[in-house]
C-alpha cells in the first residue's frame, strides 16, 4: 500500500475460503509425500507448485494462454 489510509480489509467469501483451503490441504499432503524434498523457503504462500516451489507467473501465463 502506499499509505496508510489506503490499507483495506476485506472479507473472504465463503466460495474462496473453500478454494484456500482445499489447496491448503492438497499443500498438506504434498508436503508430507514429498518430506525432504518439498521448499521450505515458500511456506506461507498460496501459488506454489507440488514441491513447494513459487509458481511464476511467466508459467501462468505460458501454461494458460
């Protein structure tokens, strides 16, 4: 945010909060299957790929147009 007074918050629909969580639990199970191998490093993001890896949005964009 640029200021202060720009800060907003927002509420979370019920239909995304499914979504978040459901790719919560899928990150779950990844995580576990994964054990050692899965990135530590993106743990509090959303986007990331099955090992935990930050998805670009360079993918995105290739993967999707």
């Amino acid at each position: 945010m640029k200021t202060k007074s720009s800060y907003r918050t927002l509420p979370l629909i019920p239909q995304v909060e499914t979504v978040l969580r459901e790719e919560q639990t899928k990150q779950g199970e990844m995580k576990e299957a994964f054990r050692s191998a899965y990135s530590k490093k993106y743990l509090d993001y959303v986007c990331v790929d099955a090992i935990g890896n930050l998805i670009t949005p360079q993918y995105i964009t290739t993967m999707c147009f």
